[in-house]
C-alpha cells in the first residue's frame, strides 16, 4: 500500500513569504499539507486560512520552534501519516530535496537530513558557516557518524522513526533538531543527507552572535548526554517514550512528557496547556475513595475534622465578598461541610459522586451527567476539579449553569509550587490516581479563559488544614513512615512556620481563582 505523505509547516510571522513559498511546493506529492502558526503577530494565520489545499492549525500559545514542530509532527501523525517532511514556509530551504529524500526513505532511512553544503548555499554569515561546520565536526567525532550539516531544518521523519525514540521530551527551542538527530543514532536507526538549496536574506541571513553561542553551548550539554548514555547512564532524553498520553484538558499528545511515576500511575506534563495529569485513569476511580477519605477515625480523626470544619469559614467569606444571589452549586462537596456552614442564609446544592457517608443533603452524581436543570449564582469546587476526568468540559457546562453575573471559584494544589518540585511523586498534593489533573496557575487561568470566563482574581492562598500537614506528610512519605503520621503531629509546629514562610514568598501549595461569566460583579474581590 502506498505511504501516506504529508508535509508539515511550521510557521510564525510567515505572512510575506507564505504564498510565494506555496507556489513553488510541487504537486502530486503529498497527501495532505499541514500548516501550524506559532501564535504569529503579522497575521499569518489569516492568511493561512484563505490558502486552498492546506490545513491550518494555530498553537495556544508560541511554542517555539521545537514546540510548534512538535505540533505539527503530532498533528500529521494523528492524520496517518507514513512519511512526514517538514519544510519551512520563510523559504529558507528549497524544494529540491523532497524528492531525494522520499528516495532515502524508499531505502529504508528513518531520518533524513538536508545538506546545505552539497545544495545551493546563498546568503549565509562567514561566521555561522564556521560556526556550522565546526559543530558538525564536533558532532560526528562524539557521535562516531558522518553527516555532512547536523544543524539544519529541511528534514524527511518517518513514522517508525517517531514510534521509538522519546521526542516529545526534546527541547521546545532550536536543539530539537540536534537532539532528534542523537535519539536517532542511540536507537541506532538509520540517518541519510540529501543536498538542499538555502538561501539567507534580510533578517534571516542568519542568527546572532549571542543565539550561535547560546545554541553551540546548548549541543554541548546534549552532546554529553549522549556520551553518559553510552558509557550506561540511561537519560531520559533519549528513553523510549511509554506510549502515548492524550491530555485530558487540551485532548492532545502533542507535548505531553513524563515526570514521574508512582506504582502503576505516571505523571505527565502538558507543554500545550501547562498542566500535568495522571495517566492512565483508573476504571474504577471510586474504589480510591472510601469512607475514610471524607472522615477519619480515632482522636487524630476527630482533630483534623475540626480543622477542616474551620478552614471551611474561610471559603464562606470569599462567597458572601460577591453578593451575587443565594443559589450556591458546591462540585465535589464531599461530606458537605461548606454546604452545612451556609445553609442557613443560602440555598446550597452539594453534589459530590463518590461520597459513602450519610449525608442526605449530597446529591450521589456526576457534574457533567447530572439531569438537573436548575440554575445558580455561584458555583464552586473547593480541591475538587482536579479530580474531574474532563475539567475543561466540566468548566464549560459550569457557564450554562450559571446565572448572568454568576462566579465560579476553584480552590486547587498548585502544581508549580516548590514543594512539588521538591518532593517529586512523594508530594502529598500529587494524590495519584484519585488527582487525575494538576493545575499551574497559568494552566488553569488559560483553560477558564478558553471557556468564557473573565478572570476577576487569583492568589495563593494558606490554607492551614492543608499546608503544614502536606509538608509532614511528603516528608514521611520520603522515609516511608507515612502510616504513622499520627505520632509525627506535634511536629507541626515546625512545619506551621515553614509553610507560612512558603506562603509569604509565593509558592504555598494552594491556590483560588475566582472568574465570573459576565462583568457585572457587584462586590470586588
């Protein structure tokens, strides 16, 4: 059967040179032509948009170029492609190569590379073709090969290439190119060069002085990953990825890396949205919450649900600041003690799907499946969204369900704090698998964006019944000591100061967001 052959375009400020670029792509050779605009700002994506014959797609934000080819590369292989050749749409490179290079891959090359050196080179720096050929040098005595331009951007991917080698782990910037090039040659796949014509002009007649030095540096420290990985120090640039991981708020792989892993359970990192989430879901995510989840036992038991029963004060004061009505929707209220606290003055509806306990003021259902029609004025999750399969939908049915003014708050572990970098999987906010996304707050403030909303706040919060406890208990997870966290709780008067300190400076483990559908908020935040 003949191989699907599409043509990737990663784009950013390409709007003067796009259609002359497109005028000289031959035709009848690819399947499919796919163009991803790295959030440009002379409108190349507009433009993009009236051209026949090409898919146009548009990063959330500017990636890079690692992260846009990245994209693109994803994007083709979600459209079945076989054989993948990225061009530019600046006209750096010729078309020249196209056709030799599908000869190589005929030939069984996995990755073939341009040579600018052998094609008809135009308009290049003295200085960066020194540049050039010295790191090429430099390259292929460390990696023991011979290829002629290591450094160039015309290149053919194949799909067998892109299935065993961890790409989505490169960098998001220029080093891409040079660190599929050594994942490549550790898989030991095979590598071939065509001649390709470039020409430099105007501004891109080549890099600056302190980008050349940036990125010759930058091929240095990959450089000596390769030689720890051949003397047996496995990295994780050059691992096999684990498979493929669709991000459950952006819903694609493109960019997805992982982290860490616990048990049977992995973190990845989303550069898309800038979230991280669990993976893969557990099917039977209710058996992780037993009674004991919502209501510990024992004096232990009894102290800590006093301290979170007064820590629920704190959130009925963010909700009485808005004055936006009575109709309070609480999302994962477990056993509805924010409910309990305002029941009195407002009209609280607690659902939460997984609560055992015996409550009869908890609605026993799922958010998105929930049949109610009813409409409120505020609703909130307070630590609860990040265990939501879909965030992103569940976000979007919130604004139906609002009345116009209406607030939504979300109350969330911030995963860019420094004790979650610290503490790795033992984070105690992690809570794999019953946490299947983790929010940064730009993550979160995008995806709310996204939806309609206008953001009104978002700070970090200290949340006392969360923040010293966390940090003993990631610490007792280190040394595995974490069932008897019972014995270690006078130690909290040492964590109480760290955590306030944590606070102080920005990185306490909670954070609020606070958006609103429309912009007639009564009260300020």
């Amino acid at each position: 059967m003949k191989p699907k052959i599409i043509a990737v375009f990663p784009a950013y400020n390409a709007a003067k040179t796009l259609v002359p670029f497109l005028r000289i792509i031959p035709s009848g050779i690819f399947d499919e032509v796919i163009l991803v605009d790295d959030c440009s700002t002379d409108g190349t994506y507009a433009l993009a948009k009236k051209q026949k014959g090409i898919s146009v797609f548009q990063t959330p934000r500017n990636l890079g170029y690692g992260g846009n080819l990245k994209y693109c590369l994803t994007l083709a292989l979600e459209h079945g492609a076989d054989v993948i050749i990225e061009l530019h749409p600046d006209g750096e490179y010729g078309t020249d190569g196209i056709v030799p290079g599908l000869a190589e891959v005929n030939k069984g090359a996995m990755l073939v590379l341009g040579n600018r050196f052998l094609g008809r080179l135009d308009g290049m720096y003295w200085w960066k073709y020194i540049i050039t050929r010295l790191l090429s040098t430099i390259d292929n005595v460390v990696l023991g090969t011979n290829i002629p331009d290591a450094h160039q951007g015309f290149r053919v991917y194949t799909k067998q290439l892109l299935e065993h080698v961890n790409w989505k782990s490169t960098h998001d910037d220029y080093l891409f190119s040079f660190e599929i090039i050594c994942q490549t040659i550790i898989a030991e796949l095979t590598i071939t060069s065509v001649p390709v014509a470039a020409r430099y002009r105007g501004t891109k007649r080549g890099a600056t002085w302190g980008h050349s030095i940036r990125y010759s540096l930058g091929t240095g420290m990959v450089l000596m990953k390769v030689l720890l990985e051949k003397l047996g120090y496995r990295q994780r640039l050059f691992s096999k990825p684990l498979g493929p991981a669709p991000c459950p708020i952006c819903h694609t792989a493109a960019l997805s890396e992982a982290i860490c892993h616990l048990d049977t359970y992995t973190t990845y990192d989303c550069h898309i949205c800038r979230n991280a989430f669990t993976w893969p879901r557990p099917n039977h995510v209710y058996r992780y919450y037993p009674d004991t989840y919502y209501r510990e036992v024992g004096f232990a038991g009894w102290a800590k649900e006093q301290l979170f029963g007064w820590a629920q004060r704190r959130r009925a004061v963010w909700v009485k600041q808005y004055d936006q009505g009575k109709r309070i929707l609480d999302v994962g209220s477990g056993s509805g003690r924010f409910g309990n606290l305002l029941r009195a003055s407002y009209q609280v509806t607690s659902l939460d799907p997984y609560y055992q306990g015996k409550n009869q003021q908890i609605i026993h259902a799922d958010f998105l499946s929930w049949k109610s029609k009813k409409r409120f004025d505020a609703v909130v999750f307070w630590e609860s969204l990040e265990h939501v399969p879909d965030p992103a939908a569940s976000v979007a049915r919130v604004r139906t369900r609002l009345t116009p003014g209406g607030v939504l708050c979300i109350e969330y572990p911030r995963f860019q704090a420094l004790e979650a970098r610290v503490f790795g999987k033992y984070w105690f906010h992690l809570d794999m698998p019953r946490h299947l996304v983790h929010f940064r707050d730009n993550g979160l403030r995008q995806m709310v964006e996204g939806n309609g909303f206008i953001i009104r706040a978002q700070r970090t919060v200290f949340a006392l019944e969360y923040a010293p406890m966390g940090l003993l208990l990631s610490t007792l997870r280190v040394v595995g000591l974490e069932r008897y966290w019972a014995w270690f709780l006078p130690t909290l008067v040492i964590w109480l100061p760290v955590s306030l300190a944590l606070y102080m400076v920005g990185h306490s483990p909670i954070g609020l967001l606070v958006a609103q559908k429309d912009a007639t908020m009564r009260t300020r935040v």
